[in-house]
C-alpha cells in the first residue's frame, strides 16, 4: 500500500544528458539524514524523464512527475514542465534575470556610469548575446588545419615530404 501512495509524485533535477531517444536524463538530489553523526548528506539518484519534443537541455532544472507505470525499461517518469533554464537565472520573486548576486539591470546601470576600459573591453553584454542554443548543428570543422606542426624535418629525412607529419 505504501508503494501506491508514493506514486505520481513530483521530483526537482537538473537534466544531464539526452542518451536514449526521446528522453532525458535527470539528476535528483535528496538529502539523507545520518542518525550517528547528526547530519544530512546528498545523494544523487537519477531518473529518466520522458521528453519527445527534447524541450530541456544539459543544464536545465525541470520538474518531472513518476508515470503510472513505466514507458520502457529505464523511462520511468515525464517531464512535466522546464523551470529555469541553464544560463538564465530568472529570481523567482521579482521575475528579474540574475547574474551571479545581482540583477542584470543593475549591472548595465554600473557599466553606463563606469564607462568602458580604455583598451575596449567593457565586459560581457548581456542583452546583445545570442541565446542559448544557437550553435547546435553547426559542428562543422573542416576549415580548421587539423594539425599542429610541432618539428621541421630537414631534406634527406624520410619523413620530410610526408603531409601527414608536416
């Protein structure tokens, strides 16, 4: 009967990983109390979260809710909904973004006051940088030399006119 009760129950992670089709892997942490020594400890647990439309990335903090019974062998809940995602922290009371301990208002105000560095850099511009995302697919390297050439063979060595060594 307690299994039944447990059932359904909503769960806190931060998505890691998207290794099976259609899912996505989620890290749960609880916390453990330890009656010797007086303490609670973390524990990790994770759980895979059913997502076809693969709306939550690495990095994301999603809510996920246990199914009644499992899709697959290791699919064991769904993703109900994505609260924050990674790299925008959104403070839940005022509905501002955040940057490290303060809001991102007030580090544009601190930067027209201050002005820029002499040599140009004024830091990281929040509100001109593209969204999170915005290079998946676009894993194409080949315009890159692939090699380093790290020793000049001289004439007469048997590796001098070799292109994989040069």
């Amino acid at each position: 009967m307690a299994s039944n009760v447990t059932r359904g129950r909503f769960l806190i992670g931060k998505c890691i990983a998207h290794n099976i089709e259609n899912a996505a892997q989620v890290r749960v942490q609880r916390m453990k109390f330890d009656s010797n020594l007086n303490m609670y400890f973390s524990e990790h647990k994770h759980y895979y979260a059913h997502d076809p439309e693969q709306q939550c990335k690495d990095g994301d903090i999603v809510l996920i809710k246990e199914l009644p019974e499992k899709m697959t062998k290791a699919i064991t809940h769904s993703l109900v909904k994505m609260i924050y995602k990674y790299g925008d922290v959104v403070d839940p009371i005022s509905g501002k973004k955040v940057v490290l301990n303060k809001f991102r208002d007030q580090v544009s105000k601190r930067n027209e006051m201050f002005g820029v560095a002499e040599d140009g850099s004024g830091g990281f511009n929040y509100a001109e940088a593209p969204d999170r995302g915005w290079q998946e697919g676009k894993k194409d390297l080949t315009h890159k030399v692939g090699y380093k050439k790290w020793h000049v063979f001289e004439p007469g060595h048997p590796l001098h006119d070799d292109p994989v060594a040069s």
